[in-house]
C-alpha cells in the first residue's frame, strides 16, 4: 500500500507535523510492507533542515523524518523552498528537493493521502 503524507506546518510552534510524523512512523512500524511518502510544502519545508537541536525531552523532527527516511521518502516542495531561501545544502541527508508534477504522481499513485 501506497502512503502519501503532504505535512504544510512549521516544524515547531504547532504540533501538526510532529503528528503527521507520528503516525507515518507508527504505520512503517506496524505495516511493513507500507510505502511511505512524506511531502513537505510551505513552512514544512523548515522540518528537513539538518542541526536541528531542540531540549532533552522535546521532540525532534529532524531525527522523526530521518526516520521515516530509513523505509520511506522525504519530498520537499522546491518553490517554498525558493520562497523561504532554503537551499538543499542545508537538508538533511536523504531529503530532496521536488516538483509540484511528482507530487501529482505521488497524488495519483497513492492509495491513500493524508494531509497534516
């Protein structure tokens, strides 16, 4: 089965990423077979950057999509990345830049779509 996770919101300041993560995660843990696609677009964009260091007992997105990353796909949308002057340099590794057309695939493709 096809999964495909499009997460919109910042990394932090609301919890709608963390909780997309959480459940893309939770299903590459339960359903091996799963395949998991995760598309950040607008401020989610800012989740992939890499040297994210928040405080013991936080959560921390950048190690949740790494490892995502390990079974599934990290996509970035490549015009927010441009509208927020993020580079790929400053990715984390195994996240990349991407296309509103592979998106439409990944789209089409799915059998499942779920939007956080």
């Amino acid at each position: 089965m096809k999964i495909l996770f499009i997460l919109n919101d910042p990394p932090y300041g609301t919890e709608r990423s963390y909780n997309g993560l959480r459940l893309a995660m939770n299903i590459q843990k339960l359903e091996e077979e799963a395949e998991v696609t995760v598309f950040l677009m607008a401020d989610a964009v800012f989740c992939a950057k890499q040297g994210q260091n928040t405080p013991n007992g936080y959560y921390n997105i950048e190690r949740m999509l790494k490892g995502v990353r390990r079974k599934g796909e990290v996509l970035l949308c490549g015009t927010c990345m441009d509208a927020r002057g993020l580079k790929a340099e400053e990715l984390m590794e195994g996240a990349r830049r991407s296309t509103m057309d592979e998106l439409t695939t990944l789209t089409l493709d799915a059998d499942k779509v779920l939007v956080f």
